[in-house]
C-alpha cells in the first residue's frame, strides 16, 4: 500500500557502489531506514541524490511493510521550503547538530508528530533567524527536542532552589550527592533556557561563547545519563570550534 508522508533526513550512508540507505524522521512513520538503489549511478538520469543530504525536507510516496529493515520509496522530491542550510557554516553545522540528536533521540517506528513538526519548523526558524539569534538554537534544539521525548530538567532557579542536580534532573535546595554540582550564574543560566520555550525567549539570553559551550555539555550530560543509548555527538567538537570563532 502507497503512503504520502513528510520526512526530515536524519544521515545518509554510501551503499554498494551506487544506492543510499538514508535514516529519515517521517512524518507518519517515525524513524525509518529507506534503501534508494541506484541513485548514485552515473547513468541515473535524475540528480536526485543531491537532495538527500541532512536537514532535507522531503515530500515522500513510500510503500510501507512494518518490521522490515528497510522501506522503500516510491517517489520523492525536495519540499517546498528555502533551505539553504549548506551554504552557510554555521547555519548547517547547527543543522547537522540537531539531526544527531534526534538519531539519539528517536527509536524505530515511534511515531512522534509534535517531535516531527517542531523539527521541521526548527529548520525555517535556523534558516530565518539573524546571526545573532542562531548561538543560542543549538541549546533551544536540545532542550525541546529532549522536552517532546520525555526528557527535561524540572523545577527552577530560585532562591529557595539554587543548585541544579543533573544526576535527578531537578533544581534543589542543595547540592546533589554526585557532580558536577551546578549552583550560582550558571545554574540560573541553565533554568532560563530550559524555560525558554520560544526562539525569542532563547534568543533574548545573552552569554560569551565560553559559557554557551559549558551549558551545552551540561545539557548533554543531562540527556547521556537519562536519555536510553544516547552518546558523545561526533557533531560537537565541528560545532564548538564554529562558535568560538
């Protein structure tokens, strides 16, 4: 049976010498692993291939046969959206940032359409916001993202909860019993971006890049001892040494 269904490009993987197995958010579907045999051939008549990069928003006929290792595609083409993420460095850094944490996020076949639609539109917003909006999206991307799946810090900076323990996801009324223990600027920092549920809210928290970085890995050790197979992005060293520039 045919299917139309929406899908973000999550990675694409080189297979045999002319295919693609390309992992991709669906809309309908969830995460699904598709095999597009022959798209890489020089005897393809199509360039279908250059729009299967990451971050692609694509409009999709699928076949789809639950439980199978791979699905396959009937026909697709680019959605109808600008994004030129790939010609600007720092704008498609953040995109690749964003699709790994969503393959860190995302289990097989969970369908997650509020995850889906923000994702989709966190992409117009990255290509959309100013240069001085898109430091902080990398931030906003993983504290929603993480939100929508089930993962987020609870409580708030206050005077009576000063500390953040990451261990239980919480701000407390003291130290937890294992580091890092977060307290101080920083603590206050980290509760306003988990707050933070717009882009001109996120936007509006101002930070040098040494301490957007810092609050980056807290949010990412966050998410490694809460989050099930969630692991060091390969993403964040390419991103951080953008940031700092």
């Amino acid at each position: 049976m045919l299917h139309k269904t929406k899908a973000i490009v999550l990675r694409t993987t080189k297979y045999g010498d002319t295919s693609l197995i390309c992992q991709m958010f669906t809309e309908m579907f969830g995460l699904q692993s598709y095999l597009i045999k022959g798209v890489r051939s020089p005897r393809s008549r199509t360039q279908k291939a250059n729009i299967l990069y990451p971050a692609s928003e694509l409009d999709m006929v699928v076949y789809h046969q639950p439980n199978k290792n791979f699905q396959v595609i009937k026909e697709y083409q680019h959605a109808d959206t600008k994004l030129p993420l790939q010609q600007d460095v720092l704008r498609n850094c953040i995109a690749l940032f964003s699709m790994e944490v969503l393959m860190q996020l995302l289990t097989q076949d969970d369908i997650q359409p509020e995850l889906f639609y923000f994702s989709r539109d966190f992409l117009r917003w990255l290509t959309e916001a100013s240069r001085e909006q898109v430091s902080n999206l990398p931030l906003f991307f993983l504290v929603q993202a993480g939100r929508l799946s089930g993962y987020q810090l609870s409580g708030a900076y206050t005077a009576i909860t000063p500390y953040l323990d990451l261990q239980e996801g919480r701000f407390s009324e003291t130290q937890g019993h294992l580091p890092p223990f977060i307290g101080g600027e920083e603590a206050s920092l980290m509760s306003r971006i988990n707050n933070a549920g717009t882009i001109a809210a996120i936007s509006s928290i101002r930070m040098d890049n040494k301490t957007r970085q810092n609050l980056l890995q807290n949010f990412l050790f966050f998410f490694r001892l809460h989050a099930p197979h969630f692991r060091e992005l390969k993403s964040l060293p390419v991103l951080s040494a953008i940031l700092s520039e």
